[in-house]
C-alpha cells in the first residue's frame, strides 16, 4: 500500500482544503457555486480544470508533509517545482496569494 500524508491547499478567499493522499498536487479548483473541488497534479492541469467550472477558485498547495519533511517521503519521491511563469499564473489566478 502506498505511503499517504495529509495536503492542504488554500484558496483565495482564504478557505482550506485537505485531501490525504499519496499522489502529488499543486493546485486545486474550487466551483463557488457548489464548492467542489478537483485537484491538479500540474499548472497545466489546473488551467484545463478551471475551464470545465464556471465560476472557478484556484488554489494553491499550502501544506505538505513531504515537501517540509523531506526525510519522511517515500524513495523516488521528486519535489516539484513551480517555474517563473507558474508563479506568475497562480498570482494571478490567487489574488496575489503566494
């Protein structure tokens, strides 16, 4: 079975999500409408997602146990990392939030 930790992720409006898992996420796309939520393994990802909503909230991973405690990852785990233009996307799409 397959090692899980918990994620949190936080929206723009300052509201939270945690999801225990063993995958790895960067965002999440939350409908305001009816507050659900998709998680998406890659800026790409997330950009696809927010068209399938129609009144999207992105969020961004907040909290990572493998991430902040690298020791406890699994063997192979690789940290992902946001390039420039990621950065630049999810401020935009985050008013701002990191």
């Amino acid at each position: 079975m397959a090692k899980t930790r918990k994620i949190t992720v936080t929206f723009a409006d300052l509201t939270q999500a945690t999801r225990e898992t063993s995958r790895v996420y960067t965002h999440a796309v939350k409908c305001k409408l009816t507050n659900n939520i998709s998680w998406c393994g890659r800026p790409d990802l997330m950009e696809k997602t927010l068209k399938t909503f129609g009144t999207p909230v992105v969020g961004v991973l907040t909290g990572d146990p493998w991430i902040e405690h690298p020791i406890n990852a699994p063997k192979g785990f690789k940290l992902y990392c946001n390039t420039p233009q990621d950065i630049a996307r999810n401020n935009e799409l985050c008013g701002g939030t990191k």
